[in-house]
C-alpha cells in the first residue's frame, strides 16, 4: 500500500469512527486503535553484521518471482525459520516491512532466516503460490550445508495471506502442492534424495484461515460488531481493476467465485480440510497462532476456530494462541520484543 492509499484509507476511517461511534462503541474502538498504531524502527535492518547475507538468491526457475533472501548467523548450525510475506496475495514481496521485522529479531536470536518471494495472483493463479513457498522450502532443506544452517526442524512464520501460505505448506501432506521443481532437485533425484519440505513449527500471524468468508456480510463481523462500511474502508487499498471482475482477492487468486463452489471444491485449499487429513497427536506441526483484537481486516475468530480445531487434532501442549488487545492487521506492534520473544520460546520449546 503506497503512502497516498494510506493516507486517504486513514482519513475516511477517521470518518467512519464520526460515522460509528453514536451506534457501535466496538467498531469505533477498533478503527481510532488502528488509526493510532505505535511504530517501530526499521534503521538498523540494512546494517547487519551478525553474519551472511545472500540476496535474492533463486530457488526455481519458473519465474523471477522465485527468489529468497537469507540471513545466515555467524553461529554453528543455526535453525533454519522460513518467513512467507502477506498483501492479499496481489502485493509485497521479500522485504516486506513484517518480513523486516521478523528476520531482523531472529538473525539476532541465532535463527538462519529466508524470506521467500513467490508469484502474485496477477502472475499466477492459485497454488502458483503456494507450490512456490514449498518449493523454496525443499530448496532451503537441499541446501542446508552449502549454506550453514541446520534444516531438520524448520519452522516457518507467515502475516495474512502468507499466514495462509504457511499454514497450507504446514498442514498439507508431501505430495500436494509439489508442481514446482527446485534448482538442485533432478541431482537430488538422480542421488536418490527426497526432501518433503515439511516445517515442523507454524508461526501464523493473523493468516486467513478461511478464504472466501472475509469481505462480505459474514457472520464474524457481525459476532464481532465490525459494521460493512468499516470493512470495506479497510481494503479500499486494494486496486478493483487488477481484480478483473472478481469480488475479492482471494477469488482472483483462484479465478473463481467462491459462491459458485461446493464443499468438495474447497477441500482443495481449505487449511482445516488438510488438518483433519494429515495432523494427529503425533504427527504434524506445533502451531502458534498471533492475532490482534482490532483486526479489521481478517476477523480474528477465524484464527479462534483454526486454534481450538488444532487443539482437538495435535493437542493443547503443541499449541498457542496470542491474542493481542488493542492490535490491527499487520500492526507494528504485533512485532515487538515482548510478543516476538514468547514466539521464539515456542519454537525452541519444539
């Protein structure tokens, strides 16, 4: 989102809190939160010297979208902590402003960090994607020791749409979504080696959990007080020409309406579908799950429901949900130490 769309998108908020606070105390809550969100620092990001930086290093040859950028500690054996960017599968890339401010807490807490760049919806419909974020995820296990870090037990971090991508790469099975060939994978082959790609811990920030029910009159707006008119504000960043006709982003990204889709259809994208097919008590992730309580943009009931559905299937031990009070989507301090360190004792904890 440039700096004009925010500013416009702010100043019609500003209206709808005018517009909301005669009737509904919670919407306007949640909307003068988002307008007011505190910021953190980005300055020291560029200047790093804890240890290697490879840029835009390719993992497929399919496009040039298919690059990651890696930060690798001067430690030994660091673990590897795979970040997937968000922007409503139409935006950002690997240096997102999130992405920044994860790999920069964690290459400072001994984590080897690769922040993936995929294809966008505009480029590619789905799983495009998502065969992207798996296929760097096999490339980074391939290349493990070239690199210097240790990728048996990754674990891997997603915002919003790439909370969706990670969880898809986390909870589905090793042979979904394995369309794109990593560079290095036919000398793996011919070596018999085969890498599954597989994190064994799920950060999801605030990830859309369940695709198609976001924009329009659902019912978790309602439950949570959110009027129509504030939501729509909210994504007005969003370009409708690039949409093509489609009602939403998540429907261009599947160039198809999610109304004119069955349950058998959903099956093969829906995150709680693979769950129930592939996780058990002693198979599958442990998650963590961060959401803010002013989210205006993914409601945070749906990471609610994603969480006690992972409870029933892998265990409240292997779980943890933060919901952060006060916190919009993507907000900065979603990031801040204190919620970052809880996240990085929850890795080491599996």
């Amino acid at each position: 989102m440039n700096r004009k769309a925010a500013g416009i998108i702010a100043g019609t908020l500003a209206a709808a809190i005018a517009i909301t606070a005669g009737v509904n105390c919670r919407a306007s809550y949640a909307v003068f939160r988002n307008l007011t969100a505190r910021k953190l620092s980005l300055d020291g990001h560029a200047q790093w010297s804890g240890g290697r930086n490879y840029e835009k290093v390719p993992y497929a040859g399919d496009s040039v979208s298919q690059y990651l950028d890696l930060y690798v500690p001067d430690t030994e054996s660091p673990r590897l902590f795979v970040l997937v960017h968000g922007g409503g599968f139409i935006s950002g890339d690997s240096q997102s402003r999130q992405s920044i401010l994860m790999y920069q807490y964690f290459r400072d807490h001994g984590y080897a960090c690769a922040s993936v760049n995929y294809r966008l919806a505009q480029e590619a419909a789905f799983p495009a994607g998502l065969e992207d974020v798996k296929a760097a995820v096999r490339f980074l296990q391939s290349h493990a020791e070239q690199y210097g870090y240790d990728a048996s037990r990754i674990a891997i971090w997603g915002e919003s749409a790439g909370g969706y991508l990670a969880m898809a790469e986390a909870f589905s099975n090793e042979n979904e979504f394995m369309g794109v060939r990593y560079f290095g994978q036919d000398e793996d082959e011919a070596a018999g080696k085969f890498y599954a790609g597989k994190a064994a811990v799920l950060v999801d920030y605030y990830g859309a959990a369940d695709l198609g029910t976001i924009w329009n009159g659902t019912n978790d707006w309602k439950d949570l007080g959110i009027p129509q008119i504030v939501i729509d504000i909210a994504n007005s960043w969003i370009d409708k020409n690039v949409l093509e006709g489609y009602s939403s982003v998540e429907s261009y990204w599947m160039r198809r309406e999610f109304s004119e889709m069955d349950k058998e259809d959903r099956k093969a994208f829906d995150p709680h579908y693979f769950i129930d097919e592939n996780l058990s008590r002693e198979s599958g992730p442990a998650a963590m799950i961060v959401h803010g309580d002013c989210d205006i943009t993914v409601p945070y009931l749906q990471s609610q429901r994603l969480y006690d559905h992972l409870v029933r299937t892998i265990g409240e031990d292997r779980t943890q949900f933060l919901l952060i009070r006060g916190e919009g989507h993507a907000a900065d301090m979603l990031y801040s130490d204190d919620v970052l360190s809880e996240a990085d004792v929850f890795i080491r904890g599996h």
